[in-house]
C-alpha cells in the first residue's frame, strides 16, 4: 500500500491509472492531508513519486523506503 510523501499516511486505491511512454502511471489522493502524487513503474518497479505541493509537483527518488512499501509481507 503506497504511503503518501508528504505525511505519510496509507493511501488505498489509486484515483487514476495510465500508460506514459514506457511508465504505468498510478495517481493517488491522500485522505489525511490532501496531497496528491503519482507513482511512476516501469515493469513492476516504482522508478520515481511525484508529488503535488504548492501547485506544482516535485521529484521525489525512489529510496528503499518507498520500493518497501509496495512489497507484499
């Protein structure tokens, strides 16, 4: 479950899904504290967040904290 970047709350299911090039775009809203983000995959790998703040987005790198969140327990 993808966690926001700006409070890191748990979102649920993302708002919107696409293809851009070679990415599978998924696009969440954050119920506590309104961000919205994309998470951008190549294959089954998270390559980079998006994150909307102060109405522009902002490149967030995929660190091990945000490939661990998507891992399966």
């Amino acid at each position: 479950m993808p966690k926001c970047p700006n409070c890191t709350a748990h979102a649920r299911q993302p708002v919107k899904e696409w293809n851009f090039g070679q990415f599978r775009v998924k696009m969440y809203n954050c119920a506590k504290c309104g961000n919205q983000f994309r998470e951008y995959f190549m294959g089954n790998t998270l390559k980079f967040v998006l994150s909307a703040h102060n109405g522009g987005l902002a490149k967030i790198g995929a660190t091990k904290e945000t490939m661990d969140r998507h891992k399966i327990y």
